[in-house]
C-alpha cells in the first residue's frame, strides 16, 4: 500500500480508483471493511475523492453484478467464437446465380464442344464472380481468379453449378436443386454437374473422394468434418456451404479453430494425374483462338 505524504496512509477503491487521504494515522490498511467515521478536523475534512470510495451497500451489490454480468458475457463469446456469418443481400446474391448459371452453360459447352468463344465468355464470367465472391469474402480478388482459371474443367463446372445454389434454404435430407439443399446434397447436386455421381451424406461422400492435403486442393474440391461437408472456394479457408436449418446456401470464410482440422477430397482424382497438361492444352487452345481472330 502506498503510503506517501508523510505518515498519512492512502486507500484505494478497486472499481473506482479513488482515493482517501485519511488523518487517521492508526487505520491501518487491515481495516479497510469499514472507513473512518471522521476525516480531518471537523471543519475541515481531509478527505479527497471524485466520489465515495466506499458506496452505499446497494450501489456495491450493483457494481459487483454489473462486472460479473460482462465477465459472463465475454467467456461466453469466447466459447462461443465468432459469429455467424454476414448475410449477403438479396440483389448481390441474385447477380452471383445469374452469372454462374450463364457461367455453367459456357464451360460446359466448351467441354462438350470444344468452343472457344464460349470458353473465352466462361474466363469473363468467372473473373467477374470471383470479384463479387472475393469482395464479399474481404479476399484477395487475383489471387481468387488464379486459383478458379487454374481448376480443371470438371471442378470449375462443379464451383459454377454450386454457385448456382446461393440461398436455397437448408432443409435436413434436402436433394432438390433450387428448393431445399443439405450440406451434402448441395455437393452431390454440384458434382452431378460435372458428370460425377456421389453418394448421399457426408462422410460417404468423402469416403468416395480421395483424400489430398490442403495445399493440393483446387476449388470445388470437398471439405469435410465430422457431420458436415462444404465446396472449397480455391483460396485461405473460404467455402461454399449449407451449414443447418435457417439458414441456405452461403459464401464463408472458416474459423481457425475449425479450419485446423478439417479434411479435403477430390471427387475426381484421376485428372489431377493430365492436370497440368490440360490446362496448358486449354490455354494454348485458347492462345491459337486468340491469334487466328487477329
């Protein structure tokens, strides 16, 4: 205790920092339940504080409610981790499905067809909703793009087709492309796009894939946890999800504490081996386009 100012002590209130200078030489620092009755002469107290250091026994009770009431409040956010996610709104949303449906009908005619022009509409439309996703997400926008022009043909048709999905509500059991969706149901409807047909449920659909690290993952790749499987978005922890009832099918960025522990697969592991040969054939299709329009 500090006790400057000569040989007069100084009292300190824990909530309100005040502080008493007390004539009372004697009150010693052990008796602090109860303050002197007097300070000072008796016309002349010694006693300095902004407000009483020692309050009515009610106003205690109420200060010592109030600060466990924000105790209580703060561990249980801490438990509770960050809150859910940001709602998109409605037009931002309906922007998004429109492009990645007219985004859909362009890369599968250039898997069907091999038509260039239809592929060089897709590489315009992805750019754009990778904007949009990005943005929303608070991503690095590029680094989205990168990562959707470098997916395969089948996983970029699967992002679209479940881009397609964005706010069909979550129903429990939920298969029907844009009325009601489950996690997995979002996944099987999403693959099924890209000619893949995957089982219903999650941990069945992530026993089917094959099992790849994170640093491997392409977007549309599927992310998985106990009871839970989500769409890989292709960049940091971003994900395409239904995560349960009342809400639908949503852009989000995980938890770390979630994010640490999840798994990733791929339905279709198999391209991954011509990877890196068809994306340069793609391009070099798309270059050789390019000049003979020149």
């Amino acid at each position: 205790m500090f006790t400057g100012f000569g040989r007069i002590p100084k009292y300190y209130d824990l909530i309100t920092y005040t502080v008493i200078q007390s004539s009372h030489s004697d009150f010693s620092h052990r008796d602090l339940a109860r303050p002197p009755a007097q300070t000072g002469s008796s016309d002349k107290p010694l006693t300095m504080t902004l407000t009483s250091a020692y309050p009515h026994p009610r106003l205690a009770r109420l200060r010592r409610s109030v600060v466990a009431l924000v105790l209580a409040v703060a561990t249980v956010g801490a438990l509770a981790g960050p809150a859910d996610a940001a709602r998109m709104g409605d037009e931002q949303e309906a922007l998004i499905v429109a492009g990645a449906s007219k985004a859909l009908v362009a890369i599968d005619k250039f898997a069907d067809e091999r038509d260039m022009d239809a592929y060089d509409l897709y590489l315009s439309l992805a750019d754009y909703l990778a904007v949009q996703v990005a943005n929303f997400l608070g991503l690095d926008v590029r680094s989205m793009q990168r990562a959707w022009r470098g997916a395969d043909v089948a996983h970029q048709r699967a992002l679209m087709a479940g881009l397609t999905q964005l706010g069909v509500p979550y129903k429990a059991n939920g298969a029907q492309a844009d009325v009601a969706l489950d996690c997995s149901g979002l996944v099987a409807f999403a693959w099924s796009s890209a000619g893949v047909e995957m089982p219903r449920g999650s941990t069945a659909q992530f026993s089917s894939a094959s099992q790849i690290k994170a640093r491997h993952a392409q977007p549309g790749d599927v992310i998985w946890r106990p009871g839970h499987i989500s769409m890989y978005l292709g960049i940091g922890t971003a994900i395409l999800q239904t995560p349960y009832s009342g809400r639908s099918v949503e852009l989000h960025v995980m938890e770390d504490r979630i994010a640490s522990w999840v798994r990733f697969a791929d339905p279709m592991p198999e391209l991954r081996v011509n990877r890196a040969a068809t994306v340069a054939q793609r391009w070099g299709m798309a270059a050789s386009a390019t000049r003979n329009n020149l």
